[in-house]
C-alpha cells in the first residue's frame, strides 16, 4: 500500500526514521482499515481535509465548523453510509438466492459421483481411507488436517498447507462438520460436501466464502485428545 499523504510529517523536514514515520503510518492504516470496515471510501474526503481536522483536535482548537454545518455533515455521513449499506444488502441477497440455486444442482449433481454417499441433512461424503480407531463425541477435542475448497476448487483454508494439525472441541465447528465427525474413526480420511445450511448458509463467511455456497473439504481425523 503507497503512503497517504496522512501519515506524512507537516513539516518540510525528514521525520526521524523508525519513530515518528512509522507510528504516523500506523496510526493512519489503523485509521483507515476503520474507515473502510464502516463503509468510507477513497474519494468521499480530502487528505488535506482530515489532516486540518486532526491537527486542529491535536491541537485542542474549537472545530472550524459551526454546530449546525458539524450536525449537516454528520447527518450526510450517516445518509451515505446507509444507502451504501442498504446496497450491499441487496447485492448480498441477490448473490444469495443465485448461488443457492447453482449449490442444490451441484450437490445434485455430486450424489452421481463414484463414491459419494449421503449422510445426514444433505451432507454427502466420500471415503478415501477408513481408519479403525474410535469416535468422537460433541464434547472432545480433536485433532484433523483439513483442506477446504469452494466448488471451483479455490482452496480458503488448509491445515495441511500451514504445515500443523488443526486442534478445536467438536461442537465448536460448523455444523456439517460436527456431524461428518462424530460419524469419522480415528485414521479415517474423508472427502466432505457440505451445503450452504450446514455450513455458513446465507450470510457467508466474507471475503473468502459467499452467501450459500457449497464447501468441500478434505479431513483427516488425526487423534481425539
């Protein structure tokens, strides 16, 4: 990310390297990360503008809006931000319903597999190596190495790419997991087709996983702790 032009020095002279450049770029990513989870984006204000206003509280100045233009802007932040917000609703909504129609043809669709067999709410898997150990219940801790996929084969998260087991209680997980688990023996090796109700559903996991998509993963249960 190039340097705003907030986290430079007002002054002419170089800032003193390793201290006040590096709080100053800190203090204005922080800033800015916070901008733009609120909805704020690039071009809704001026560099120029928030540097006066920050340098002026800095410096315990009184505003240099009147109470009525502070109560204006204020009431045009808020009416910015909740038709940006009303629109990503919509948008999110819209993406829910297509991708929910496009997820029940492909678990239709994956049930034609070789291999694939139903197990319980709509969950399908696949045994690539069946271990002989026991079982766990809702209650332990385990331990698996994962790959998780999208249906396009876009890996979101992967235990075995980290290089280290992935540790968590069983009713912790979502729900197509707790139950493909509980179903798993130890040393058992499973492809797992998760839809969109036992896994994130309608709200998605941002950014990574959308409304109503299909998960695929590949778990091995390692050891029950």
């Amino acid at each position: 990310m190039s340097q705003s032009p907030l986290t430079q020095s007002a002054s002419a002279q170089e800032p003193d390297a390793g201290t006040e450049d590096s709080v100053g770029y800190f203090l204005g990513f922080s800033v800015g990360q916070s901008f733009a989870q609120q909805g704020f984006q690039a071009g809704d204000f001026s560099a120029e503008g928030m540097q006066k206003g920050l340098a002026d509280a800095l410096a315990g100045k009184d505003p240099g809006l009147t109470q009525d233009q502070l109560a204006e802007v204020q009431g045009k932040i808020q009416a910015m931000l909740q038709k940006r917000q009303a629109a990503a609703n919509a948008e999110t909504e819209k993406q829910a319903l297509m991708n929910k129609e496009k997820s029940e043809v492909w678990m239709t669709q994956n049930a034609k597999a070789e291999g694939v067999k139903p197990l319980d709410k709509g969950i399908q898997f696949k045994v690539i190596t069946e271990g002989e150990g026991g079982s766990p219940s809702p209650t332990d801790t385990v331990s698996v190495h994962y790959t998780g996929k999208l249906t396009n084969g876009e890996v979101f998260d992967s235990s075995v790419q980290r290089g280290e087991p992935a540790q968590f209680p069983v009713n912790r997980v979502i729900q197509g997991w707790q139950l493909a688990l509980q179903k798993m023996k130890v040393g058992s090796k499973w492809m797992l087709f998760i839809p969109p109700e036992m896994a994130y559903g309608a709200d998605g996991a941002p950014p990574k996983i959308g409304p109503n998509e299909v998960l695929v993963f590949e778990v091995e249960l390692l050891e029950i702790l």
